[in-house]
C-alpha cells in the first residue's frame, strides 16, 4: 500500500499485478476493504494490474471534515480520473461499488476519455436520500433495525467489528466476513474521532456530500461496455435500482448474484472476475 497525489490531496492505493498490465481500477465504498481480496486476486491471475484505493476522508486518503466535506461528488469522479493519470496505463477499466458506484458513474460521464470500461456494483443512479419514484428504495423494516441499534465506542476495536457484524446479519450478508473486514478499516482509520470512524465504516460522509446535479438522465450517454453486478438480496439498493441501470445505459449486461445480498461476497469473486474481464 501506498500514497498517490493528485489534484491537491492524498490517495491510499494499493496495487497489484504487473505495472505494464491493463488496468483496473476499484473505487472504495467508501475504503478499498469494500473490495474483497478474491476478486482482487482473480483479476490479477488473469493479467491485470488491480489498484483499489480509498476516497476522500477513509482509509489512507486524505482525511479532513467528513462531518463538513469540502468538495462534492464531481470531485470524488474526477480524483478517480486524475488517479488513471497518474497511475499510468489508461484508458481503465473503472469499477465503483456501493456510494463508490455513485462516483464511477459520474467519472464515466465527466471522464470518458480516461476509462475504457464500466463496472457497477451494488449501486443506483441516483445521489442518496430518497430515490425517484420509479427506483425502490430502502427497506423500511431492515433500515429501522439498522438504525435502532446504539452506536459502538469507536475506540473499541472489538465493539465496532461487533456492531458490523450485527449489521451484516440483518442486511442478510455474512456476519464474519463483516466482522473481519471492520476490524482491518478500524486498523487503518485514522484517529479515534467518532465521524472519521463512522465515514470509514459506514459510509456516512454521502450524507452531507453536494451530488447535484443530477446524472441518472445523462446514463445514455456512456459509451464504455458495462457491467451491472447485483445482489437479489440486497435490502439496502434493492436489485430495481440495478435493473435500472442496466436498461438505461446502451448495452450493459446485468449479472444477479442470487445469494448475495448488500456485500459483494468472497464466493462470487471468479464469477464477477470473468464477467468483468470480459469487458476488456
């Protein structure tokens, strides 16, 4: 692992394969953890360099107010664009998940030139908050026993894998999975401060993040091959939200994990490694 600079700030990165190889890049949602090491590894195999980093406020990127992010999502895409660049080896194939899926989209649309693929993972066309009406949203019995839950002592590794690995259980992915992945991101957060840890675990910095203006209706206009990957279980972005992406951006395939649900799980890597790689 290591630390790339671009537009002004600090980009955690980590890179495998061979520098020369094709490219592809896995945008954290929001760490590079959200990315299992199976599919890291498999992509390897088969000749690619894979660099997975962290956004803005996680991991080892730059890390500021994620409580007053003071930049936007058009920023998140175009550090994922100025990383090709400086990474060498573009045009990329650009895989986003979760909120990273938000970004990857965005940094088609804004920087066609650096990407020469599209892979979306568990994700929707929409900024968060409630989604158009045509797109389901949330389910409402998971999200209430999401947020019943009290809040773990950030400062206690063992509490906050614990309170992950309740989380994954009621979203219907795997408990000790999650628990092992929590534990490696609260290795790797910086400080203690509640907001950094809660940016870094769950992602909450989208909240507060200016995502206008819209991009759902400019989807047409990606003109890479793409690939939509989506669990049927996904609770959180029920597989709708994928479907839509599928029809709406020219010629995209849709690939439905039948046993996942809001992760993307280790299990699924060769098969989402070989519908990726073949992309390009």
């Amino acid at each position: 692992m290591t630390t790339v600079h671009a537009r002004g700030i600090s980009l955690g990165i980590e890179s495998s394969g061979a520098d020369d190889a094709p490219l592809v890049l896995l945008v954290g949602g929001p760490t590079m953890l959200s990315w299992p090491d199976a599919l890291c590894e498999r992509l390897v195999a088969a000749g690619r360099r894979v660099v997975r980093y962290d956004l803005r406020d996680s991991g080892e990127s730059t890390t500021r107010d994620p409580e007053a992010p003071a930049y936007t999502l058009r920023d998140l895409a175009a550090d994922a664009a100025a990383l090709v660049g400086a990474l060498g080896g573009g045009p990329a194939h650009l895989a986003g998940i979760g909120v990273g899926g938000m970004v990857a989209q965005v940094a088609a649309l804004d920087h066609p030139g650096a990407f020469s693929a599209l892979t979306l993972v568990g994700t929707r066309a929409v900024a968060p908050g409630p989604p158009d009406d045509d797109l389901p949203g949330h389910d409402e019995e998971t999200m209430g026993r999401l947020f019943a839950r009290a809040l773990p002592d950030w400062a206690d590794r063992e509490a906050v894998a614990e309170f992950a690995s309740a989380g994954a259980q009621i979203r219907g992915d795997d408990p000790v999975a999650a628990r092992a992945v929590a534990a490696r991101v609260w290795d790797r957060t910086p400080g203690t401060a509640p907001a950094v840890h809660l940016a870094n675990q769950l992602g909450l910095v989208f909240s507060r993040l200016d995502c206008a203006p819209r991009w759902r209706e400019r989807l047409p206009g990606i003109g890479v091959p793409t690939l939509v990957v989506h669990g049927r279980r996904d609770p959180f972005f029920p597989v709708g939200n994928a479907e839509a992406l599928a029809r709406e951006i020219p010629g995209a395939r849709l690939l439905v994990l039948d046993e996942a649900a809001t992760a993307l799980p280790e299990a699924a890597a060769g098969e989402v490694a070989g519908a990726m790689l073949t992309l390009g």
